[in-house]
C-alpha cells in the first residue's frame, strides 16, 4: 500500500511540474470562455395549503374545542335530523372522531372505537363458492340504510357546515399530532384514494386465518380477510368500500366525488 501511494505521488508531482513549464513557455492570451451546463431545475416547493377552504362568516364565533360538543351536535342535527343523528352517529367528541378516522383510512386499521358513525348492526356473512368463500349477497342489505342517508344529504349543506366548522377540524388535527398541517389537505388525500378503490368484476372471495390451539374465537366472523393479497393489503378505508358490496361502494364513491369538488379548490398562484 505505501509503494501505491509513493506512485501516485511521483505522478501527480511530475504533472505538477509538466505543467509549470508548459504555462511559462505558452503564449499569454485569455482562455476561451468555458460553456458551463445550467443549473438543475429546482421543482417548485410544494404550497403550504394544496386545498384551502373560505372561511365563511360566523367561523369565528365557534366555542372553544372543550366546550364545543353541544354546539356542533346542534349544527348537524339541523343538517341530518334528529332520528338520523341518533341512529347513526356516535356524536359525542363528533369532531375528534372524524379527524381521527380520516386520518387512520389510509392506514391498515382504523379502529371502530374512534368512528363518528356507529357500527353497522349484525354481522358480516359469507357465502360458500366453489373454491371457498366470498362475501355474502345479503351482506350489503346490512349497509343500505346508512348508504341512503349519504345520499340523501346536500353535498352544497353539509359542505358549508364543514367550512363553518373547521377552526374545530383544524384545531383536532393539530392537536393529533400534525402542527402546521392543514387538515383539509389530508381530507382531500384521503377522498382521492378512497375513490381509487378497485372494483373486483366478481364475488370477492374471504378467508378466516387459521387458529392454532384449543381456543377459537368467539366472533370469527370479525377476522375474515381478503384471499386475494392484492385487496389484502389495501388500506383499511378502502376495504371498507369493498366490504359494503359493489353498488353500494360506487354510490358512496359518488357522493365523494361530489363533495371533493367542493373541497378541493386548487391555491390560485401556485
């Protein structure tokens, strides 16, 4: 290795000195300018709001998060009616839920606990197919009451209340985790993946893992999975759209795209 470097330095010292001669016996004239490349194109910095909301009058006047629960279940019992609001909802800490459940769809879990909807009643079923099982016919009845009442909401309605509402969205956002993030933006994120849900041509087809031991569980019924691990591992939002069955998952679809117009306005001057 030290005869290596002793090379390297004898060359280096005699293109030294090659050099030093041939600069003195050159005739003194300016070099010719040297073309440099430009710089690389440096992309845009991403805008700090991708989808800011107007702030409509009234925002200011909203009471502060603790104290806003009533308030807020007032705004959307005039939106819903009271029997919807009581049938479907969890509204108690409304807009925490919500915040939270948007922000865990992308995910592989969104736990039902955090939801701002209550569970669907009965349970999911299957039915026996010639190499295994798929997802019930009848499973989709289960959705139709809650899939109707989407629908029936005014897209215009409920998207006024949202921008009236969202100091109290933005203020959960923040307080989840995501200071200087604009909740809006993850809302906006999460439609469009929601909306990018396959739409298997046929009966999916689900699996129950299998269980080691002496002791199964009692609800099995919770744990069925997806066979195939392309649907398998999609986020936990988007196999909901699947689980609802196909009509129902493009009527939902629908309404999203309606209300993602609304919402996801482009900055102007970006």
């Amino acid at each position: 290795m030290n005869r290596l470097w002793v090379g390297l330095g004898s060359v280096l010292v005699l293109i030294a000195i090659g050099a030093y001669f041939w600069l003195r016996q050159a005739p003194q004239e300016l070099p010719p300018p040297v073309a440099h490349a430009p710089p690389p194109a440096v992309a845009p910095a991403e805008p700090a709001i991708k989808h800011p909301l107007e702030t409509p009058p009234g925002a200011s006047e909203l009471p502060p998060p603790e104290r806003a629960d009533d308030f807020v279940k007032d705004r959307i019992t005039e939106l819903l009616g009271d029997k919807a609001v009581k049938t479907f909802l969890q509204i108690e800490n409304f807009v925490r839920r919500v915040v939270a459940t948007v922000d865990n769809l992308p995910r592989s879990l969104a736990p039902p606990r955090m939801w701002p909807v209550r569970p669907t009643p009965g349970r999911f079923t299957v039915e026996a197919a010639a190499d295994g099982s798929v997802i019930g016919a009848k499973n989709a009845a289960r959705y139709a009451p809650f899939v109707a009442l989407v629908e029936s909401v005014d897209a215009g309605r409920a998207v006024a209340l949202y921008q009236r509402l969202y100091p109290l969205f933005q203020s959960a956002y923040e307080a989840l985790g995501y200071p200087g993030k604009y909740f809006n933006d993850r809302l906006v994120a999460v439609i469009d993946l929601l909306l990018a849900t396959p739409e298997p041509s046929g009966p999916v087809k689900v699996e129950l893992p299998e269980f080691e031991g002496p002791l199964k569980p009692t609800r099995p019924w919770v744990l069925y999975r997806f066979s195939d691990p392309a649907l398998e591992g999609l986020s936990s939002g988007q196999k909901i759209l699947l689980r609802v069955g196909p009509a129902n998952g493009k009527r939902l679809k629908a309404k999203l795209a309606e209300i993602r117009k609304l919402i996801a306005a482009e900055k102007v001057g970006r």
